[in-house]
C-alpha cells in the first residue's frame, strides 16, 4: 500500500502503481496528481484494515507521516517512525554503540539566550524533526550560531507554512560535526530485522561548511566497496532499534575507523521519488523491491556497470523565489554527458527548478563539479 503526497510524485512511480494494481490511498493529492493513470484506489477504511491485516506501507513524503498519525495511532508503525524521525530520540537510542558522540536537544529559546560556552564546536545543528536540508546548519564557532539562529527567526513563520509540524518539528539538536565522507543508503529491514540494501550514494559537498542537498551519486564501485561494511553497519543499528519490515533512507558519515550515522529517514527511500535514481542505474525499482521483499543481485547487476557514475542532482533556486516556468530546461542538456531525465518541480517550497538524473563517464567527474557549485539562475530565460 501506498500512501502519495506533496510536493511531488514521479512518473515512473504513478506508471508502476497503475502497472501492478498496488492500493493507493486516496487522498487530495493522489486524485489530483495521477497524471491519467488508472490509480487503484482505496478509502481510509480500507487502508487501516489493510495495515491492520499485515500490508506494508510505503510513503513517497513525510508529509503522508500526519494521516498515519491519525488514523494508526498506538501501532507498531508509530513507534518505528517515532525512533527515527525524532533525532534527538534516535541518538538516545543508539548512544551505547557512539557513547563519545556529543549531542544536545535545544529549544529556539535556549538557542537565543542560552550558554553555549560549552559547545564542543565545530557542530551541525538543524531541526529535531526536519526534513530537506531545512533548518541545517553548520557551526564553527559562536558567531556562526548566533547567525544561524538570526536565520531561523528570518525563515521559521515560512516553514511552518510550507511544512507540518511532522515534518519541521519545534526543537533542535546540536551534534558533533562528524568529518569524513558522506554516504545515503536505501534500504530496508525485512520482516526478520535484516538490512536489505538496495543503493549506496555518495553525498557531494562543496566545501566543510556546505550542508545543501546538491548532488548524490552511485557507481558500481561505490556499492562494491561499501556494500557490505553499510550492512554490518545496519545490523549493528538494529540491536538498538529493534526494527522489522520497514523502509528507510539512511545518512552516514564515514570516518577512519567507523560508520557514524546523521539520520534514519522513516517509512521511503530518498526524498520525492528521487530514489528512481537506482531504477536508471541498476534497473532497481526500490519500492517495488521493498513491496515484493526482493534482494537485489549485485553480482550480476553491477558486473555490466563498471566505469559510470549514475547521478541525482537538484537544480535548486539558490534560496530565490523564481517561477519555475524562466528555466531553461533544454540548456541542461548541453551540460552534461549523457542526461537521464529531466523532471521539472512546480512546488514552491521545495526550491527547486528540478531534479536531474546523470550517467556520467569515469574520468568526466569535472562536469559534477561544476554543477556543485553552479549558480542555475544563469539557466533562466530572458
């Protein structure tokens, strides 16, 4: 069962759906976002009876997180997302595997006029409960944190606008700044608590202080390499968690002697159904996999994909409000190797003009580069 919900669904995803009949609940969002595809379509009754009845659930947004507030309360579900989406609980839950890992929750009161003289700087701080890269920022010393805290003031009242309180929550959490190299995973734990694995990213930044969702990228060599130190990783998570049959799009820093994790993301895989990333490179339809509880083969898949890089990149705003209908989406084309897809965002509040998907040739890395720290205005129609 499928729950769709703002700010976006995919093509690939509503063609499966109609493809293989999979119950979608109905909603605002389903009726007015299926694009002319036979949705099969199920009531709110329908849907509690199914959960009820042993059916999986997956969610394209945290924004869906509200209805199984309210029509699943007291479930084993609500407690699975509980653990994760809250972060600050989720590091109190695994804090015996990362005793030395500092950590603090913080209400915007104490953030203004606390003391923060102890803060073991440099430290990422970002929203309890968020979602997007909104509200993250990373603090190298006190007068980062009090412009950080300028900036929320600034932007909190639109948040709360653009975002449920599931999803952008009202405390925040301090952690340490963890160096090393960051990765996303997609994966799942089976109905016995094993991670089932279905893609490995590379998280790219443009600089230590850099904290936007720009560019994620998979490669047949970063799955060999990680693939199997990533599921030890998750099954010595789940000693903690205690989590069966659930999908999660996870976020880890890796340093010299260990696997630390940022954020287990509840109940979907990357953030609005850019998860098909894996679909263009791997031929791997993740939720369909989680669904059907499927393993992926990736012996036999990743033996055919040596030397290219499968990107996902956000052509964002750049903190603008431009309309979306001045980009020139043509002009991405002649910027990049080989172009996937190109998937226009008309929904405001993500900040984006679009997603991209990337194959780009080992050895043509210069071309993500750009993009990191390109400013896509330039693309903009006269």
């Amino acid at each position: 069962m499928i729950i769709l919900e703002k700010p976006y669904v995919s093509d690939l995803l509503l063609e499966y759906l109609a493809a293989k009949k999979v119950p979608v609940l109905q909603n605002e969002y389903a009726v007015s976002n299926s694009r002319g595809n036979a949705l099969h379509l199920i009531d709110t009754k329908e849907a509690v009876e199914r959960y009820h009845d042993g059916e999986r659930i997956y969610t394209v947004s945290e924004n869906a997180l509200d209805w199984i507030y309210a029509n699943l309360p007291g479930s084993e579900l609500v407690r699975k997302i509980g653990i994760l989406k809250d972060k600050a609980l989720f590091r109190k839950t695994v804090s015996n595997l990362y005793p030395n890992l500092f950590f603090k929750e913080v209400t915007l009161e104490e953030l203004r006029n606390g003391d923060h003289t102890h803060i073991p700087y440099p430290v990422i701080m970002k929203p309890s409960v968020g979602f997007f890269s909104v509200g993250v920022y990373a603090l190298f010393n006190e007068d980062d944190l009090k412009n950080a805290v300028l900036d929320i003031e600034k932007n909190i009242i639109k948040w709360a606008a653009d975002f449920p309180e599931t999803v952008i929550g009202s405390t925040f959490l301090l952690e340490q700044y963890i160096r090393g190299s960051e990765y996303a995973i997609d994966a799942y734990y089976d109905t016995e608590g094993k991670p089932v694995i279905l893609n490995i990213f590379t998280h790219r930044f443009a600089s230590e202080s850099d904290v936007r969702d720009r560019i994620y990228y998979t490669s047949a060599e970063i799955i060999g390499q990680y693939l199997e130190p990533f599921t030890r990783f998750l099954e010595r998570i789940n000693t903690q968690l205690h989590i069966t049959d659930f999908p999660m799009h996870i976020e880890v820093r890796v340093t010299e002697d260990d696997v630390i994790p940022i954020e287990f993301n509840p109940l979907r895989f990357a953030g609005s159904c850019s998860t098909d990333i894996s679909y263009y490179a791997y031929g791997i339809n993740t939720v369909d996999y989680y669904l059907n509880q499927i393993k992926p083969d990736f012996a036999e898949i990743l033996a055919k994909k040596s030397g290219k890089i499968y990107s996902m990149i956000l052509v964002d705003k750049g903190g603008k409000e431009i309309d979306s209908g001045r980009f020139d989406y043509k002009k991405l084309y002649n910027a990049f190797e080989h172009v996937l897809d190109v998937r226009k965002v008309e929904a405001p509040e993500m900040g984006l003009f679009a997603f991209l998907f990337t194959e780009t040739s080992v050895g043509n890395e210069q071309e993500l580069d750009r993009a990191l720290v390109a400013d896509f205005s330039e693309y903009l129609l006269e």
